[in-house]
C-alpha cells in the first residue's frame, strides 16, 4: 500500500501531554486521536463521526494506555467519561480499564465542569520511560524500580 499523507493537516496543543493520532487507512483521514498527559496520567479522546461503532475506541485507549505504561512509566493511567455517554464509557472498558470511585465532576480545559466517571488501567508488570518521552518524574528519578 502506498503511504498516504494525512488529508487534514494536525498541529498539536505544546501545552498537551502526549498524543496518539488514529488515521484512516482508506483516505488518510483522522479517525480519531487520544492524549496522555503526562503530569497527571490522565487519558482523553475522541472519535470522529464516521469512525464511531467500529472498536477503534478500544483500539485507541488500549494503545494509550501502552503508552503510559511502557514509554511513560505511568504504573496507572486513568480515562475520564461522563457517565450519561455509554458509548465513550464502553471503549476503555474493554480497553482493560476499571471502574474507579474518583471525583464525581470534571473540569474541561475550556473551562465547563462536567459529571465525570474516571476508569484506571494499572500495569500488571514493569513499567519503562523511553529517553525519547522527556525527563523521568521526580518519583522515578529517586527510585527507578517505580518506573
């Protein structure tokens, strides 16, 4: 298959941890894209439209939470979900995350405060921080078995 430019270009948010870009092989659009922040370990994400109902949810929280784990070294990383929305709750779910009894409301970078559901995904083995990623935590730096 010949490689195919993305067809929308992307520039991502310098204040953004992280990102995972989903594309669509088909045309190059996106699909969808989910973000890492590596100060807090939370996971965000969203799908577009025409790339709904078809996994690629689950496919792209499960990649975010490789991330974390094996280039972060994030022993947990939490996804957020408003409990209203089955569908964006379903996809880390079967992604390997967990309900979690955390903050019943969430603030949005914009600024709105939403009801909110938090999921952890904790690794079950080791973890590991590529040099590529940026500077170990503080926690990691002191004691490298964290990682």
């Amino acid at each position: 298959m010949a490689e195919r430019p993305l067809v929308q270009p992307f520039e991502p948010d310098p204040d953004v941890g992280q990102i995972l870009i989903g594309v669509r092989l088909d045309d190059g659009r996106h699909a969808g894209a989910t973000e890492v922040d590596t100060a807090t370990a939370q996971i965000g994400g969203w799908l577009a439209p025409d790339a709904r109902g078809q996994g690629l949810g689950t496919e792209l929280f499960g990649a975010a939470a490789l991330l974390g784990h094996a280039h972060l070294g994030l022993r947990t990383v939490r996804a957020g979900c408003e409990p209203t929305n089955t569908a964006s709750a379903r996809a880390p779910a079967k992604a390997g995350f967990v309900a979690d009894d955390g903050p019943p409301r969430h603030t949005l970078r914009d600024g709105r405060e939403i009801d909110a559901r938090r999921l952890p995904h904790t690794a079950r083995g080791p973890t590991s921080h590529c040099r590529g990623t940026g500077p170990a935590t503080p926690r990691e730096a002191a004691d490298p078995a964290a990682r």
